[in-house]
C-alpha cells in the first residue's frame, strides 16, 4: 500500500516521503478523529522539516501564520515568518512572497502600501 511505502521510506530519512506520510496520516486522523495519528502527523512533518524539505518548511510556516486545531497549535507569526524564510532560501518562490507578506503586511509596524 502507498501508506505503507510513506511510512518505510520516511524511518529511511527520507524527507520528501516523511512530509508525504505526514500529509496521509494527518487526514486519516482528522477524519476519523484519531488523536494518535495527528500527532504521528505533526512529528512527521517536523522531522521533514527538521531535514530540510522546503514543502515542509513551508508548510509548518502555514500552521503557525494561521494557527491549527488539529495540531494544537496557535498562530505565531515570528514562527511563521522563519518556516517562510527558511523554504525561501531553499528556492520555494510561494514561500518567498508568503514570508515577504508576513513580514510586510503582518508583523511590520508600518504596514506596506499593497497589504
């Protein structure tokens, strides 16, 4: 199974397939609401994270700019701002505008003429 093959190649190290598997097992857990596997989910995400995956990265900069009941996780938009940048620097262009907005349209005291 597909789910199974995540899984094996994620406990490799493999990055893109522990973003992957997190993806899978984050719906399965919200869906049938298994406490369990969001939280399988959330570590997988942020191993994929922690090993440099730019959809990863990205990624957890969405969880953190707009917070997320199913993780638990509130909004924080220094955390978000970082997971952009970091997937910017990796060459992902989304992050690169989704970390200028927050820093320009949310966090700056003087907000940008085009928020």
């Amino acid at each position: 199974e597909e789910l199974e093959k995540y899984a094996a190649l994620a406990k490799q190290g493999d990055v893109k397939a522990m973003f992957q598997f997190s993806e899978k097992i984050r719906l399965i857990g919200i869906k049938n609401k298994d406490e369990k596997l969001i939280k399988s989910a959330w570590f997988w995400l942020n191993e994929s994270a922690e090993g440099g995956y730019s959809e990863a990265l990205k990624n957890l900069g969405y969880v953190y700019n707009y917070g997320n009941n199913a993780f638990g996780i509130g909004m924080d938009l220094q955390k978000a701002a970082n997971y952009y940048k970091l997937a910017a620097q990796k060459g992902d262009k989304d992050a690169d505008f989704l970390y200028r907005n927050v820093m320009e349209c949310e966090i700056a005291e003087v907000k940008a003429d085009d928020c």
